[in-house]
C-alpha cells in the first residue's frame, strides 16, 4: 500500500508539477487517493513491535514547511511531495495541553505519549498530583512508562535521541522527575528527600538499567567534573558528586558495547548479544544541517534508528523502541526554521528507514509531536516560490507590505527574531541562509511552544484506532492495546 502511495506521489511530485497538472490530471489524482484509502485494511492483530516517533515541536505548519523543503530541495514539487510520514495510513489530531498548561512543555506530553496521564509542566514520569519540584510527591505517584510492561513481557527496549539522553522526551521512557531539569543533580532537599537524578535513573532504575539500546548525546551528564571529554578535551564532566556513570554502566553490562564516534558506531555488530550505549556529544547532538562538521562524527537520526532496530528485533518477544527528532525544536527556539525543517526532514528519512526494515502486519509505527509552536506559514506565495524565501507576485517580485518592505513566508509570532523599529527589509537579506532567524512580532530570547493540536500518524496493527481528536495520553493507550497491555 505504502509502495502505491508513493508512486502516485512520484507521477505528481516532478518539477514544474503544477504547470502540467490539468483538470484531468487533478481528477486522477483524487480518484487514485480515493482508491487507496478504500483498500486499506486494518490490522486488528497484536503487535510484536512498537516504534514511537516523537518530533519534539514538530506542529503542522513545521510538517507543510518541511514538506515543501523535502521536495524543493529534491527538485521536486514540494506542495505535492509526499514525505515518508505523509504516507502512513492513519492519523488523528492530538490534544497537546497538560494538566496544569493550555501550552505544554516535552516533559508532561511525553509523559503523556509514554505514560497514559497528564502531569504538570516540567515534571516527567509522575502524575498530576505531582507539583513540579516536588520530591516526595514524585516519589510517592510515580507512574510507569510504558517500557515497564514491555521489559515485563521480555521485550526488548531503546530509546534513540538528537537531543541529551537525559532531556525530557527520552527521559520519560525510564525516569521519574519532579523537576526534567534534574538530569545530573537534585538540589538538597530533594537529594534528602530520596530522588535522584535523570541520568543516574538510566544507569541504575528499573528500566533504564535494562534498556538494550541507548543512543544520543549528554556525555557530560554521565561524567565527573573531574573528566575531560573525548572529543572535546576542554569541555568537562558536569557531576558534582564524583561518579563516572559510563564507568558504571560498563561495570554492570559486561557484554555491553559504548561507542563515541560514528567509527565505533559503524563498527557495532548488532547480531552480537548485549546492550548498547552511544553518546555521540557532551551536550545535545548537532542539528542536522551541521552535523557533517562534527569533530569525531555523528550518526544520523536514521542511522541510529536502523541500528536500534537492527538489534532489538534480536529478541523473539519483539521490541518498543522511542525515537525522537529532538532538535526541530530547539532549532524553533532560536527562531532559525531553516534547522528546524531540515531535523524534521532528518526525522522523516528515520521514519522511511523504520518502515523499509519492518514487516507492517508485526510493527505499529506511531509519527507523533509532543507540541507546536509560535511557527507560521502564511502571506500568498505562488506555487513553487522557495519555503524559505520571502513571499512573492507572479512576476517574481516580492509583495510589499504597509511598510512597504517584503516579508518571508515563515515567521514567528514570538522569539528573537523580533525587530526593533522598524524591522529590515528581508527583500534585502538571504533569508534562506542557514543562521537566518525569521522575523518575529514579541521579542523574546526564546521563541516558545505553541498550543494547537498535533497530529499523530501511524501504520500496523490497531494503527486504525488513530482516528478523530484524540487525547495525548491515549496514544499510550493505544500502544499498551497493541502490545496486548491490559488496563495498565
Ligand atoms: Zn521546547
């Protein structure tokens, strides 16, 4: 099915598409969309494996932005290309607020996608109850991620981030957080109080310390202030409290495998037996459009995907595995679109790769977001004008607006890209350079969340019950029906 899908979107999705599509063309084009989606059957068996891909701020304007970039950038057609997400079967739309937030932040959404409840802004892995910071109250309603059940049933786990390891969104698969800032220490009191921080949970909990793959960045977080980093030799561990949690890490899992650089990673033989540890920077992972010019190189999002998948359906029980496009939206905070679209094109071509290497009667695939953004996608460019550029007539020209200067089809309602009085004219700027920051109307140093819906997508068995406007946390629930988790 997904093969028809995407030859209909090669006839369409040529150069100049729009130029030779006539009424009849169109006509096609419809009645083939029509034809595929009455022949698409749901699967109503369990699943034997569940990859849950989360675009961190990937909203809809970033998914049609990053789309139209897709196809640009191939020579194509961008507004009918057809992208490895788009060509899943299934979709809802999400509701993304918290319990206590109409704009959410990662860590009570992916408490929300991994976990089934709602919790408070800034708190992971706990629910509502929870206030953020508060230690014993995350102590006493910790609630399990869905890892839980699967590491129960004997299922194999990993979790794949661009961002920390310890970051919010991979957290919420195997830690418990009053505060998603926590990663390397806990203030005092919490300290006294019993919790312990983000990173020593991957090591030591439950179910980080039976994770089969790990892979991203956050190497300081492991580290001692005593260590220098491999790669970055002036760059040093950030842990206060003396541990080596690599060391550790490697004491424990004999059989273990812990690589920096993308020559270890390529050297990973997957059919051999024990887990794996990756982390590829001491901070977050590069974004995409950097990532050629890292010191000791890095795999690509899809790379690590592949290979998470590669060794996890080792396990005849079958796997869950996280995937996260971590960085679109660090990218969104910085006001620069152009690296968050091309994380989010980077997110696409791991989706791609997770369906090339997985049967879809056995795997449910889920393509979700945790969030939106202040991102829009607007003014009345012509078909074909580049997504990046600014927004202009069919003459070529750009339009004007009151102040007689142009504007780029993408900005932000808030951010750093916000101008003093008056603003410049992006006519007279390369608003497609890659540090370009598109303008903005609230000056903010960072731009922030937005509160609409997301949408998830999903193919393989019950990827049918994504259907309608769905609540976040029923996307766990979906994922435990899958896996053939009851009433957790
Ligand atoms: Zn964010």
């Amino acid at each position: 099915m997904l093969r028809t899908t995407l030859a209909i979107a090669v006839t369409f999705a040529t150069p100049l598409a729009a130029q030779q599509a006539d009424t009849a063309a169109y006509r096609a084009q419809a009645r083939a969309e029509v034809a595929r989606l009455k022949a698409e059957r749901p699967r109503a068996g369990p699943a034997r494996n569940v990859i849950v891909f989360i675009g961190d701020g990937m909203g809809v304007s970033t998914i049609t932005a990053a789309r139209i970039h897709q196809g640009q950038l191939a020579g194509q057609d961008g507004e009918s290309f057809v992208t490895a997400m788009d060509a899943l079967p299934y979709t809802a739309l999400v509701k993304t607020y918290s319990h206590d937030g109409q704009v959410s932040d990662s860590a009570p959404t992916a408490t929300a996608i991994l976990s089934g409840v709602k919790a408070r802004n800034a708190t992971l892995g706990v629910g509502p109850e929870v206030a953020t910071g508060d230690c014993a109250a995350a102590r006493a309603h910790a609630v399990p991620s869905i890892f839980v059940a699967a590491q129960a049933q004997g299922r194999a786990t990993g979790v794949v981030s661009t961002t920390r390891i310890t970051h919010a969104t991979p957290a919420a698969a195997y830690a418990h957080s009053a505060h998603r800032d926590w990663e390397a220490a806990v203030p005092a009191e919490a300290a006294a109080g019993g919790c312990i921080d983000i990173a020593r949970q991957m090591i030591e909990g439950p179910v980080g310390s039976r994770l089969d793959v790990i892979l991203g960045g956050g190497r300081r977080y492991f580290l001692p202030q005593s260590a220098s980093d491999p790669e970055y030799p002036d760059i040093r561990g950030l842990r206060a409290d003396g541990r080596d949690l690599v060391a550790e890490w490697r004491r424990r899992h004999r059989n273990g495998r812990y690589v920096t650089d993308t020559r270890g990673f390529a050297a990973i033989d997957t059919a051999r037996p024990g887990p794996i540890l990756g982390l590829f920077q001491p901070d977050h992972m590069q974004y995409e459009a950097d990532r050629a010019g890292d010191v000791a190189g890095e795999p690509s999002l899809a790379d690590m995907t592949v290979k998470a998948i590669e060794r996890l359906s080792r396990n005849r029980r079958g796997f869950v595995l996280l995937v996260e496009g971590g960085r679109i939206d660090h990218a969104h905070h910085a006001g620069n679109a152009r690296r968050a679209l091309e994380d989010t094109i980077a997110m696409d071509r791991a989706v791609a790769a997770a369906v090339a290497s997985t049967d879809a009667d056995e795997t449910l695939i889920v393509v979700t977001s945790d969030h939106g953004h202040a991102f829009s996608f607007a003014g009345y460019p012509p078909r074909g004008n580049p997504i990046l550029g600014v927004v202009a007539g069919p003459d070529g020209k750009p339009y004007r607006a009151r102040d007689e200067k142009a504007y780029t089809t993408l900005g932000y309602a808030n951010g750093p890209g916000a101008h003093d009085h008056p603003r410049a004219d992006p006519a007279d700027e390369d608003t497609t350079a890659l540090d370009y920051k598109q303008q903005a109307l609230v000056p903010l140093g960072s731009e922030t969340h937005g509160g609409d819906d997301v949408v998830a997508r999903a193919s393989g068995p019950q990827a049918h019950l994504f259907r309608g406007t769905i609540e976040q946390h029923s996307i766990h629930d979906v994922m435990a029906e899958a896996l053939g988790i009851a009433g957790e």
